[in-house]
C-alpha cells in the first residue's frame, strides 16, 4: 500500500522532454534585435554625439550647411572659453560651475547628514503614527518645484534669501531630505537589526552599535543616495532661475540657458559648456553604477 | 551565574498592541529554562525585555540581586543568541569572538586566551581565520555560541537559535548547546516555536499564549497535565485528542461510546472535555472487548510507528498511537479502545483543567 519512491518522479529523463519552441531562433533573432537596438541606440544617442561634436567645431563649421560629420578643424576654444573670460579672467560660466559645485555638493552632504539618521529611526524605532509621517515626508515631494516656487519665491523674499546660495542650498535640502528617508529607509531595513541588538550587548550604546556596525554597511547605500540626491541638485532648473539673479550666486543650468538668445547664440560654447556640465554627472554615476543597481533593485529579492 | 526575576511584566507598544500580559517568571540559577509558544505569543519580547533591548511598559526584572529595569543591555552582564546569529559580517570568526572582550577593555593576552578556550568549546579552531560568509549556518550558529560564552555572562539568552539549521543539524545543536549548558551551569533562557526542541533541551517550560504564561511545568508534567486546552493541543506530535465527554455512572462517557475513568472530583454541571493522548488510545479488531466502532480514515506509516486518524460517532479525526505490527487499511471498520489511565478533563468555557 505504500507509496514507492520512483512512483513520485517522473520516469523520463530531462533530454528528452519537449523543448519548449521559439517562433524566431537562434541567428535570426539575434540579427533582428540587433538592428533595432542599434537604430535605438542611433536615435537616443545622436543628441549627445552631435553636442560633443559642437564643442569642438569651429563656429563657420557649426552653421555649415550640409553639416559636416567628419572632417571638421577641431578646436578646444570652446572649453577654453567656458573657463576664462573675455578679459582673461575667470569666465561668468565658470563661476556657475563653482556655485553649482557648492550648491549641490552642501545640499547633498547636508540631506544624508539629515535623511539617514532619520531613515534609521524610522527603521528600527516603534514611532507613532509611522506610516503617516513617511507619508507625509513623501508627501512633499508629490508637487512639482514649479507648482511651489512662487511661494517660496516671496517667503524668500521676505526673509532675505533671495540670489543666495543659501537659498538653493536651503531647499534643495528640503527636495532631497524625504527621497533620503525613502531610499535609505530600504537600505536600513536590509540590514538586520540583530547586529544592532549583539553590539548594544556587547557594550556599546544604541548610537556606537548604529556607527560602528550599522553604518559602514549601509556605505554602498548612502553612496547610491548621495548621488541621486546629486544629480537632483546639480540639475535642478525652475528654483534657479526663479530664486537667482547675480552672477556671482547663479549655478549653471540657468546660466548655460542665458547662453541662448539675444542677437546671436554661440552655439559652440553653449556645446562646450554642456559637455563640461554633464561630465561630473556621468562620472559620478559610472563610480556607483554597481549600487545604483543595488538601490534599484532593492527589496526585489529576499534574503 | 545568577537566576532571573520577572515580575508582573507588562508590556504595551505605542499602537496598543499588548505583546506581554502581566507574566511572572522565576528562573532559577543555572537552570535552562526554556519559553514555548506559537509566533507572537510574547516569548520574544520577554527574552528582549530580560535583555535591555526592549523596554517593558511595568514590571520589573531582576538578575541575580540586582534590578536591571533602568540598565542598558551591556550592563546587565548576559550574552544572547540570535535567530541570524548576528555575527559582524566585516570581522573574522577570530575578532567576531574577542569583540565583546575588547569592548569590556581586558587586556590582549587575556583576550586570547578566553578566545581560544571558547574556540575549542565549540571545536572552531580551523575557522578562526574565516569571515561570517565563508562558513555554514552551523558554523556560524557555533561562532555565535562561542561569542555569547566567551563573556563568561550571568545567563545565556536564546532567542530561538536553531530555526534557521536544517533538521539533522538542529538535533546536533540541541545536543551540544544542551550539554555545554550542563557543563557550564550557567542559566540560560532558551525561546522556541519548537516542542520538541522545547522538550527535549528544557528543565522547566513555559508555554506563553497570547502575552500570557499558561503552563510553567517540567517537560514530563507538561506532557502528562497540560494547564489548559491551549498546552494540551500545542504539546505533543501528534496532539492530544480533546475528546467532549459527560459523567455518567460514575464514568466519562463521549458521545460515540467511549468510556473513560474519570479523576476524581469532577463538577457534574458543566461541559467538559478530555484529553486524551494519542498511545493512551487503541485501534482493535471491530468489536473487540471494552472497543467502541470505529473506522480508519488514514495511517501515517512513520517506521516505529503507525499514527491513526478514526472517526468514530460523533467524533473526528482521534489521533491513535499504534505498534508498526499493527495493520489496518484505510477505511476499514475497527474498534477503538482506550487503554490509559484517567485523562485531564477541562471545561470547554474556561478551557482550564478542571481536574
């Protein structure tokens, strides 16, 4: 009456099942998808090739008609001009790039000082109303920067932070804050509480257990963060040039779309002036590739 | 070494769930006093509790002499086993195991020495060079142990330390941690979902149910009375039949026939229910003497031993203990007969033991 083992197993062995077909195989398939990535790949990268390309072209040989692809004179005016002015000083654009650099890096290093100890208590600690709150610090993030600019626009105003660095650091610490929260949130519940718990009884304090074992595994998560809340600032538009007007306090987008307009647009340094914009960007983003991943994908496995 | 005090522990989170109810517990010195329960039924929070990890809304807790409610857990001198072992992923087994050593400040050589008397404890002296991802979930659940003795602690917290081993590696476990405790005689508070692990590791059991203690007992006494019809269900594998009974003529008798003993001292006007335990129980040849009719839903064949599950009138799926000699198949019509001595009754609103 007992049931044998190999009643329980199928009996045919693996290579002969029915392979499960494909409509196009193999070579074929291959070919096709191919052709389309590389039509793909033309489409979303020419934008990109064709700025380069400017900003290395001469100016007679940027409004050339038919364009030449290849065999241009290749100049490095352009980034030249980028950094040094007129009158061989510092250029208005440069200065951007430096107030950029101060914005972005101040408002990043300041949301994760802010955002990871937050997302932490929030991970470990039984807060009242916690799923509230994460809503409402999510919440903030629901309106685009153009819907609220006029009103932070006259609250600047008022409290004298209108064209100041201050300012933008101010609220881009403000944008980047809950996204901090939300993401670092991920990070810190994948981290076992335990190690917290065996440190804390092993002698240190809730804080020491939370730097000294907590925090050098939540690295690679804080990196991906920091350079999302980066790029953010790095990037951001509509507050800058709402909330700006010097030069000397004006960070690059708004100052590379001054570039544009006026009687003529020398298209040759608004190129250069790109590509210098969205080196750091790239750089940043291929140094932490592997955690950008890692923070995208996160939560979709379990451990 | 020291036993542990809990009194009246209360406690409450903000949301108004209530994880423990008011438990009394009292663990002597050196004793492996073990907490059972189903999940969420508080066992874990009184272990955090007892730890410092978790701080309890009233009552108090008491470590030898001392009272430890207000004390951080690195001053409550006790070590803890967690479920994921918790070993510091960026330090070898080696630091991992002198960590909370060099965090007490002694000095290096000491350190050592304490290091490798734990190491050749727990037979780790060929992974002291390894990391945490290196070994198995055996090894590491070894490491952990060596870090919790290392410290030489008042008692040992054990928070349900081998869920996470495959069956064959858990029963080494259970020996070696139930043998190291004897050896050491430290007190340790061991919580588990597993009875077996409870029965077989414990010198006493405290089955929680729903933040409360329901039975506190030696394995054998909550096998033979369980407190209430919660531990009689929950204690045993296969668990004890409940069967609904009423006094008759100076017996129990249920609905399909079967006539137990009472105890003495039953109450007459109440429902009651006996509890009966599968090997007090025999399936026989139909109309066997003192056997009531019967039929064989099912046997589960384990080697030793055939488990029968009868419907006899009235009553369903009674759970029967039976010889691997003793073959009957499924569907037949048998006897069923009970063989053991007075069962527990418990009254069916109170769901206590009544006598």
């Amino acid at each position: 009456m007992a049931v044998s083992v190999d009643e329980a197993v199928s009996t045919v062995p693996a290579r002969d099942r029915p392979r499960p077909t494909r409509r196009l195989g193999g070579r074929g398939r291959s070919l096709v998808e191919v052709a389309l990535l590389t039509v793909l790949a033309v489409l979303m990268l020419f934008p990109v090739l064709w700025m380069i390309e400017t900003s290395i072209k001469e100016n007679r040989d940027v409004y050339a008609v038919p364009a030449e692809f290849f065999g241009f004179t290749v100049t490095m005016e352009h980034f030249k001009d980028v950094f040094v002015g007129p009158d061989g000083g510092r250029s208005a654009l440069s200065v951007a790039f430096l107030n950029s650099a101060v914005v972005a890096g101040v408002s990043t290093l300041l949301a994760t000082v802010l955002g990871v100890p937050a997302a932490w208590a929030y991970s470990r600690f039984a807060v009242k109303a916690r799923k509230d709150q994460l809503f409402f610090i999510l919440s903030t993030r629901f309106m685009p920067p153009v819907v609220v600019v006029i009103p932070i626009f006259l609250m600047y105003r008022q409290v004298g932070l209108i064209d100041s660095k201050l300012g933008l650091i101010l609220i881009y610490t403000a944008f980047n804050v809950p996204f901090t929260i939300w993401m670092m949130k991920g990070f810190v519940d994948e981290v076992p509480a335990e190690y917290e718990d065996a440190a804390m009884l092993d002698g240190y304090t809730r804080l020491q257990a939370f730097r000294r074992f907590t925090l050098p595994l939540l690295v690679p998560g804080i990196a991906a963060t920091a350079v999302f809340a980066l790029i953010f600032s790095w990037n951001e538009f509509v507050f800058a040039i709402f909330l700006t007007s010097s030069d000397s306090v004006r960070t690059a987008p708004p100052a590379i779309a001054g570039l544009i307009g006026g009687t003529t647009t020398d298209w040759g340094l608004v190129a250069a002036a790109s590509v210098v914009f969205a080196l750091p960007v790239l750089v940043f983003a291929y140094l932490v590739r592997k955690h950008l991943v890692a923070g995208v994908t996160l939560g979709a496995v379990r451990r | 070494m020291a036993g542990i005090e809990v009194t009246a522990l209360h406690k409450r989170y903000p949301d108004g769930t209530v994880a423990v109810d008011h438990v009394d517990l009292s663990i002597g010195d050196g004793e492996l006093f073990v907490m059972l329960g189903p999940s969420g039924c508080g066992k874990t929070t009184t272990l955090r509790a007892i730890a410092g990890l978790e701080r309890q809304t009233t009552g108090d807790i008491r470590i030898g002499d001392t009272l430890v409610n207000d004390l951080p857990p690195a001053e409550r001198d006790i070590a803890m086993v967690f479920q994921f072992y918790a070993l510091y992923p960026h330090l070898r087994t080696r630091d991992n195991l002198a960590f909370p050593l060099r965090a007490e400040g002694l000095p290096k050589a000491e350190v050592r020495e304490r290091v490798a008397e734990a190491a050749r404890l727990m037979r780790l002296d060929q992974l002291l060079d390894r990391r945490p991802r290196q070994l198995s979930g055996g090894e590491q659940q070894r490491v952990a142990l060596a870090r919790a003795l290392v410290r030489r602690p008042r008692a040992f917290l054990m928070d349900e330390p081998l869920t996470n081993l495959d069956a064959e590696l858990r029963a080494d476990m259970r020996t070696e941690i139930k043998h190291l405790q004897g050896e050491l005689g430290t007190t340790m508070v061991y919580v588990t979902h597993d009875q077996v692990e409870a029965m077989s590791l414990g010198h006493r059991i405290a089955i929680l149910n729903k933040g409360r203690v329901e039975q506190i007992g030696t394995p054998l006494e909550v096998y033979d009375r369980p407190a209430s019809l919660f531990c009689a269900a929950f204690i045993g594998s296969p668990p004890m039949n409940l069967i609904e009974v009423a006094v008759a003529d100076e017996k129990l008798r249920s609905q399909g026939g079967l006539v137990l003993t009472p105890p003495p001292g039953l109450p007459r006007d109440r429902r009651l229910v006996a509890g009966v335990r599968p090997e007090a129980l025999e399936v026989t040849t139909p109309g066997a003497e003192g056997s009531v009719p019967a039929r064989v839903v099912s046997a589960e064949w384990l080697g030793d031993e055939i488990i029968y599950v009868v419907d006899h009138s009235g009553q369903h799926d009674v759970r029967v203990r039976m010889p691997p000699t003793v073959r009957f198949a499924a569907d037949t019509p048998v006897g069923l007969r009970h063989t053991g001595g007075t069962p527990t009754v418990y009254d069916v609103h109170t769901e206590e033991l009544v006598a």
